[in-house]
C-alpha cells in the first residue's frame, strides 16, 4: 500500500502557523451505527503537520458479540475469535492519538466509536480535536457528486483497493487529505476543527435486537434480501423543523449518503420510525445530502411541502426519538435533548453557525 507523491507547491515556509502539528488519520469498523455496538477493527496512519506519512497501525478487536453487517466489512466471528479485546489495544492506540488532530471521513462516528470504547475500559483517549474531511470538501468547495469516501479518493486520483477495510479506508483518507491539506494552505481556508470531548463515564445496557441482522455464521459476502416489519406507531404526521422525531413518523431516503444507507434505515426501523420507499403527502420527512436534484423523492417533497434534511441532521435526530403518545413538551415540539440546531436543518437563508454534538450518542457528521 504506497502513497502517492506529493505534486502539491506548498511549502513549510508557507504554511499556516495555526495549523496543527500532526495528525491521526482514523477508520474503524463497526458491529453497527448504535450507541451499544463495537469496533471491530481500526487503522491509523500518522502524518507530520504537512500531511506527510510518518507510519501506520492496524488492529482487529475482538467485540464480544455479533460482528453485525458481515457482508459489508467482512469480519466473521471466526476471524475476530482471536483478535485482542479494546483494553488491550487501548495504550497503543492512544500512544497514536495523543497530541494529533482525529481525522476521519464523517468524524463524528469515529470518534464516538472510539469515545465509547474507552470510556468502557474506564479511560480517556488523549485527542482534543477532530477534523472532518466531508467537511474540510465542502470548506474546499470540490466538486464531489456525494460525500462517500471513493467520491473524494476518485477526486484526487486515489485507487481505493479494499472499501470497509480499515486500514485501505485509512490508506485512501490519507492520501486524499494530504492535497486537501494543502490546498487548505494554499488558500488560506481555516480548517474545520472541532473539540472531541471524552466521556467520563459509561453504563453498558444489554444490547438490544438490530432489525435484519443474522448471526454471522449465517451470513455470506452477499446481503440477503428481506422485508421490514410493519411499524408498530401511528403516523403523528410531520416532522416540525427545530423539534423531535416521533415514533411512527414517515421517512423517506434519497441519494448518496456516507453512511450505508440500508444501515441508516435500520437505524430509522429501531428508533420507531416507519422507512418508506416513495414520498407521498403522509410523508413526515425527506433525508438528502442533496435536495437540489431533480429525483423523484425531491421532486413530490418539494410539491408536498414535505420537511427535507440531511443525513447529518437526521442522524442528530436519531438521538433522542420521542415516544409513540407522548406529549410534546409545551410551547411546541422543542429541540431533542442534547440536540443543537445545525446549518443542516434550518431553512435557506438562515445560517446557523456550527456547533459541536454530544459525544457518546449516535454519530453525525460535521
């Protein structure tokens, strides 16, 4: 696994001197998107303050429970029989953390990952910054016809040979990041930095049924066809910008999401939420990371009025979904508990700056 030679023009005595010394470029892989899954496996590459390689590191980690999605990381219970526990790779990883900036493709969800893992082994990952590169894109303004991963490898020519293999993933971010990095530099953009704030405490919760998912002794590289239950919650209508889910409300999903989109619906099925393959007038809520297009999905919200936000702010959303029957608190619905408006959710011409999100819930992206 090379990486490709630096063509950028950016030199140390151009750089900008706020900008970080170092850098962790991060890709872990998951039994899933909830507060209760695990990692699985987990890459990092350090890179010096001119986004240069100075080594790399990968781990397979023993979850003690269901891999989950096998045929999208493949990572069987047989393989990860034997791996190391997260406390036993916990030191290590955060000998490669500590002092650097968290890089990631969707940020928010590595980090939560590995902020949860520590907290459950009762310790504190030593990073205090994170930087998102579908965030560092829209900063650059590139081009991207979407926000996943091989969109912004195919951008700066970066072969990616093994998608949901951590340490490729890793390879291709890094390799991505460095000419983003620099044109950065060159341009004088501020990077998109944001705190990580580590959990100081964790309750570990029985984990509860994921809808769809096998055991992996049951699961191939081929995902099996299957058809969701029917929600068990009344549609309460639409979704309220600036308030809550509820339970039983219509979701529909369109485009490219960085997420794989049929885990973001089991996402949606778990929280109560009825996943609708068309958008009709009983739809509560549009998810689009591109509601300017002209499909069919976009095309019926903007006639029916229909609520659209990205996958960002939906899975904020996701974090707090109201109970089927339960009263909205008075003066309205009201933003979820622990939940902060975002540029991702608020009408056109209504720019909110951006905030941090509560680590150890479910993940969003910056």
């Amino acid at each position: 696994m090379t990486m490709l030679d630096d063509q950028t023009q950016t030199t140390s005595a151009a750089w900008p001197t706020a900008y970080p010394q170092g850098y962790a470029v991060v890709d872990v892989e998951t039994t899933g998107l909830a507060r209760d899954d695990r990692i699985i496996s987990a890459a990092v590459y350090r890179l010096d303050a001119l986004g240069n390689v100075e080594d790399h590191w990968y781990t397979l980690v023993n979850p003690e429970r269901d891999p989950g999605p096998v045929w999208i990381h493949g990572l069987t219970s047989e393989v990860l029989e034997g791996a190391p526990l997260f406390p036993e790779v916990a030191e290590e990883l955060a000998e490669r953390l500590d002092g650097r900036v968290l890089v990631a493709h969707n940020a928010i969800f590595d980090w939560s990952m590995i902020a949860r893992e520590y907290a459950r082994a009762e310790r504190t990952a030593p990073t205090r910054q994170r930087l998102c590169t579908i965030a560092l894109s829209k900063e650059l303004g590139l081009p991207l016809p979407n926000h996943k991963l091989e969109s912004l490898a195919a951008h700066f020519g970066v072969v990616q040979q093994r998608a949901h293999h951590a340490l490729d993933d890793a390879r291709v971010l890094a390799e991505a990041f460095r000419p983003s990095l620099h044109a950065a530099a060159r341009d004088g953009v501020r990077l998109p930095l944001l705190e990580c704030r580590p959990l100081t405490e964790w309750s570990d919760a029985p984990s509860r049924p994921r809808v769809g998912y096998q055991p992996s002794s049951r699961q191939g590289s081929w995902r099996p066809s299957r058809k969701r239950p029917a929600c068990p919650y009344p549609n309460p209508g639409r979704y309220e910008p600036g308030g809550t889910l509820r339970q039983g409300m219509r979701v529909a999903f369109s485009g490219d999401t960085s997420i794989d989109r049929e885990l973001l619906e089991d996402r949606a099925v778990e929280a109560g939420l009825h996943v609708a393959t068309s958008v009709s007038r009983l739809t509560s809520l549009l998810v689009t990371n591109d509601p300017e297009s002209s499909t069919s999905k976009t095309v019926k919200a903007a006639s029916f009025g229909t609520p659209v936000v990205d996958e960002a702010a939906f899975t904020q959303l996701l974090r707090d979904v109201t109970p089927a029957g339960a009263e909205p608190a008075a003066g309205g619905p009201g933003p979820a508990r622990g939940a902060v408006p975002t540029e991702h959710s608020v009408p056109a011409g209504r720019p909110v700056p951006p905030q941090e999100s509560a680590p150890g819930l479910f993940p969003v992206d910056e």
